[in-house]
C-alpha cells in the first residue's frame, strides 16, 4: 500500500514523506486568505493519475472548501501544516450535499457525505497521516446558531468517508470538527490512530464499519459523544458494524475547546450549561445492530459513562469492555437500553442485546441520581450480561422519595441515560433482563443515601457475589419485583446468602 511516495515507515506518520506531490508547486499559497482548494485537488488528481502517491501539505494554513480523495493517495500534513476550512462566504461553497431518498431513517448529517472539507466515496487504499491539523472553523455544528447544516454548500463534517477499503487516519490534530469530526460509513478494514480531536459536536462516529482498530487517541467533545459506533439506514440497507476495537483512547468532555490540543487542558467554565458529553457510545443509530467489539484501556474524564444502545432493531452482541477509569461522570457510569424506536423500514422486528461482559471498572465522583441501568422492553429481555470488578464512588443524597419511584417504561424514546428521571436506586437499576451476573461490585456513595443499592423488576437469572455497599438504617438492599432464580453469595454483612426461585415483591 501506498507504494508511490511513502515508505512503510514514512506512512506510519515518523517522517515526511520523502517526495511527493508538493501542493505548493499546484498553486496552493498557504496563507489562511487565499482559497486553495483548486490546486489541493489538482495535486491530488495528478497523484491518483500517477497511480497512487502523495500529497504533501508543507507548513502553512490552506483554506480550502471540499477536498477530494482519491484511491492510492495519502495526504500527509507536515509540522505546522493547517487544513482550513473555509468559511462559506459565496454561493459556491463546500460540495452540495447529495440526494437521499432514505434521509428520514437518520439524522441529516448520516444521510449526506459530500458537504464536507475533506471526503471519498467508493475508494482503496487511501490516508491521512500527521503532524499536522485540521480546523473545521467554517464548518456548521448542524445545531444551534449559525449555519444550519442543510443551507446549500455549506460544509458540516471535517473528515467524511463513504463505502471505501484499507483507510488510515493517523498523528493530525483535529479542532472544532464541525457535526462530526470524522463519519466513516461503510469503511472496511479501517485504522485511526493516535489522533487528538478537540471539538464542538462529535469526535468519530464509526457507522457501518467492518475491521476497525481505534488506538491511541484523545478526544475533547463537550457538546457530544467522543468516539460512536453507530449502524444507521445511511447506505441505503442496514450493515452492522463489526470486527471493532477500541483501546488506549481518553475521552472527555470537561476541557475548553482547543485546550487538548495545545495541552493546557482547561477546565469548562464553571455554571455555564454545556452537555458535557464526551462519551464513548454504541447508537443511537442502530438498525444494522453491533457485534464483534472489544473496548479496553481507557478513560473518561467530565462526561457521560458507557453507553450500549440498540433501539432500531438491530442486534447488539458479543461484546467485551475491561479496564476502564472514569473521573466526574454526569450520569450513569453504565447504560445499557433495548429499546423500539424502530426508526427504519416498516417490518423489521425489534433487535436484540446479549452476551456482554463489563470488568475492572473504576469511577470516581459520579453524579448520583442514575447509577447504571440495564434496562429492555416488555418481551425483550436484556442477556447474558456479566459484569465484574467495579468500584463506583457516587456522591450519594438520594431520597425516599427517589426509591419510590417506578420510571415508565418509555419504549419507543431516544435513549439517555437520563431518559428515566431519577432511578429508585443507587446502584444498578435492571428491567426486562435475563441472565444478569454482578461479582466484585463496590458501590460507594460520599453522602448517605436513602434508596436501595438494587432495583429490579422482570427479570430471570441474577446473580449476585461479593457485593459492598454501606448498609443504611431502615433503606433495603434490594427491592425486587417479578424475578426469577435470584441467588447472592459471598456479600454479608450487606446481603445474607439467599436464594430465591421467584420473588414477586420482596425487599431484602
């Protein structure tokens, strides 16, 4: 791969590369004022004519409008090398976002990949390779004030890539992504790596996807999720995203905009009302379903915990999540929702999620009104789920009031942790779910709390093993209602042995 232009080495990011299509010597200036999108693409164009090399961008800040990829052309950003996206001060702007019949299955920015800075369709072996950066500044966010992300040749993603083969993304920077720094849809055999990504809406969102390693990278996204697998309508049927690793990446959503990148590491500004999303997530879009991923090394900072969601009838399976620290967590530091949204062709039966396994989990100053949630739909149990080796520091104060409650059931909602309001528990809330296993849980909350460390309700097969929590004068451990085969060992003093073939409702 990538045999024009760039040695082995040279495409693994360590060196420039040592000849190659200089877009300078196109007409490109460099200068932040001057649009050089014409003489970015005329490089490109004459690399892929050459069968293949590189586009080599020296220091400088090339304002460009969309930028076309090409099979067999690696784009290599140089030391002090900047993308600029333009802002869109004439009529023609970014590429126009092309026609989809299917756009009402998902969000508008699945739907359409041409109305970006930087993007392919149908291609093989391409790359983007550091040090350098880019700057979505001209970008729209897709929401709120400013360019709306529909108006004509206005861009909306920084990175777009469409049904394309042997991808690498690897050592740029990317700031203020616009809607999504990067959407991959339909790319196979697929590596981003040590990339840091600091940004207004999301990091990567990984759709449609079969192959994909994910390593070694930060990502700085208050305003929404950090790195996403998403399996969306958007190719025009349902694909899974499939054969995923996730590992060694921090995720945040706690640090003012640019500063990741320039490694000052700001904290948000005190009471000022950001989402502070910054998560690492499965869905919302899910009607091809997930399976296959394993997630391990990595940390969240100021944002939301993990979240597994399936809610357009696609399958959610096999997947394996260990050694993962998480620091301020705004809501639940485990979500896991089957829900039946169903935003997809009429007809499609509501998916599944089973055979999950959660360890070696650590969280600190977490918010307290959520714990986690392991939540399906009447009829459509969550499986086959194990988790174990969890310390949880939560802030504690939740009411009787709280344990009182009884969430609705909410199935056809956009899932949310917070979808529910407060959960009657503290420590896992689990609805509709069969064969549920907890080993090695600690839960503990700062200030005293008045609900109970369990809520469940129509559930079959929970076990529970060497379970600790502060035990409170008068709050039951577990309330139970409608489950099935329910077994604790190895917890006293907080919970006696017990087993129970059926518990209609029963507090313990």
């Amino acid at each position: 791969m990538f045999q024009a232009g760039a040695s082995a080495q040279q495409s693994r990011g360590n060196a420039a590369p040592a000849e190659g299509m200089d877009v300078r010597k196109f007409g490109a200036k460099g200068d932040g004022k001057t649009l050089d999108t014409a003489a970015i693409n005329r490089a490109i164009d004459a690399a892929a004519a050459a069968g293949g090399g590189t586009v080599f961008f020296p220091a400088g800040t090339y304002a460009s409008y969309s930028i076309h990829l090409k099979s067999k052309v690696l784009l290599y950003l140089g030391p002090g090398a900047i993308i600029l996206a333009a802002e869109n001060t004439s009529a023609t702007g970014y590429d126009p976002a092309e026609h989809m019949d299917l756009d009402k299955y998902q969000d508008y920015g699945h739907s359409h990949f041409h109305n970006s800075l930087i993007w392919g369709e149908d291609l093989i072996d391409v790359a983007i390779l550091g040090p350098g950066l880019i700057y979505g500044k001209g970008l729209s966010k897709g929401t709120g004030p400013g360019l709306r992300a529909e108006d004509p040749h206005v861009g909306n993603k920084s990175i777009s890539l469409k049904n394309c083969r042997n991808v690498v993304l690897r050592d740029f920077g990317i700031l203020q992504g616009g809607h999504f720094g990067i959407l991959a849809t339909g790319v196979d055999n697929f590596t981003i790596d040590n990339l840091r990504i600091d940004t207004n809406r999301d990091g990567m969102d990984i759709d449609c996807c079969r192959n994909v390693r994910v390593s070694n990278c930060s990502v700085n996204s208050p305003w929404d999720d950090a790195i996403c697998l998403k399996s969306s309508f958007g190719l025009g049927h349902a694909r899974a995203t499939d054969m995923v690793t996730i590992s060694n990446c921090m995720v945040s959503g706690s640090f003012t905009l640019g500063s990741l990148l320039d490694g000052t590491f700001k904290p948000l500004p005190t009471g000022e009302r950001i989402p502070r999303t910054g998560r690492i997530k499965f869905g919302t879009e899910s009607n091809g379903g997930f399976k296959n991923v394993t997630i391990t090394n990595c940390t969240f900072d100021g944002c939301q915990g993990l979240a597994l969601e399936t809610v357009d009838g696609g399958l959610l399976e096999d997947v394996s999540i260990s050694n993962i620290t998480m620091r301020d967590v705004i809501s639940a530091p485990i979500f896991m929702r089957l829900g039946a949204r169903m935003r997809g062709p009429e007809g499609v039966p509501i998916g599944q999620l089973r055979r999950v396994i959660i360890s070696n989990i650590v969280v600190s100053n977490c918010a307290s009104y959520l714990g986690s949630i392991i939540s399906g739909i009447p009829g459509h149990p969550i499986e086959n789920v194990k988790i174990s080796d969890v310390y949880v520091q939560h802030q504690g104060g939740g009411t009787k009031e709280q344990a009182a409650r009884m969430p609705a059931e909410m199935e056809r909602a956009y899932p949310e942790p917070g979808m529910f309001g407060a959960m009657p528990s503290h420590g896992f809330f689990i609805r509709h779910a069969k064969d549920v296993e907890l080993s090695n849980i600690e839960i503990a909350p700062v200030k005293e709390d008045q609900r109970p460390l369990f809520a469940m309700n129509d559930v079959e097969g929970v076990d529970l093993f060497r379970i600790k929590a502060p035990k409170v004068a008068g709050v039951p451990v577990a309330v139970l209602d409608n489950v099935r085969d329910f077994n604790v060992s190895a917890s006293k003093p907080l919970l006696a042995d017990t087993q129970l073939e059926n518990a209609g409702a029963i507090k313990l």
